[in-house]
C-alpha cells in the first residue's frame, strides 16, 4: 500500500525526525497505485499517480489497465479532494505534476489508444 506523509527532521541530523501527518492511499477502482509525483504550491501538497481501473475491464492476462489518479492536502494534511482521471477504454497515465503562479498543480501524462487489427497490437494513436 503506498501513502502519503509529511516529515519533520532537524538539520543536520535525522535522528529526531517526526511524522507530522500520514494517509494511505485508498482507492476504488483497483487494488494498485504507483506514486509518480509530488507538488506543493500555495501550501497544499499535491499527489499524482496512475491506478488499476478495474471500471475498464481485465485485458487479457489479468491485470488492469490504468488511469491517472491526483489528490490534493492541506499542509496540515486534510484531504481537499481527490479523482480519478480516466480518458481513454485504454491505460491513460500521468506521470508527473507541476505548478506555476497561474495554476495551483497541472499533471502531464499519456492518453493511450490501442488498435487491434491485421496481428498488429498496441500501437499508440495519441498522447497528450
């Protein structure tokens, strides 16, 4: 299971460090979540990652394919929000986060959409 924390550790030492706030991950679309990136912007933190979406079915060998999952907290650790970003029937990913002064946190990631015909699998048609 893969969560979120923020840390306290005195420099120069990490003897004393401290776990102000810590959250799992708790999804409903699937059992797995890989963290790709964090963002903190105006004091929220900002989590991205691609999850199992089991609302996109199993292909063929059992796993699920992915969407983009992104969460904001507070600095104190609230959840503010969180969605799950799917675009395509396909594996859709963000793979990580940024932020500017006009936007709190934006994520870049891949669309994928697959064409299966005449033996030829897994071609990429478009990515965002």
């Amino acid at each position: 299971m893969e969560g979120v924390a923020r840390f306290h550790a005195p420099w120069p030492g990490l003897d004393a460090v401290t776990t102000d706030w810590s959250h799992a991950i708790v999804l409903t679309t699937g059992p797995g979540v890989d963290v790709n990136d964090l963002v903190e912007s105006g004091g929220n933190v900002y989590v991205v990652a691609q999850v199992d979406d089991n609302r996109k079915g199993t292909p063929t060998g059992g796993v699920y394919r992915s969407s983009a999952w992104v969460a904001s907290y507070t600095g104190a650790g609230d959840t503010r929000w969180s969605t799950t970003v799917s675009l395509t029937k396909q594996s859709d990913r963000v793979l990580s986060g940024s932020s500017s002064a006009q936007t709190p946190c934006y994520g870049l990631g891949i669309a994928a959409s697959y064409v299966y015909s005449t033996g030829e699998q897994g071609r990429v048609l478009a990515t965002a």
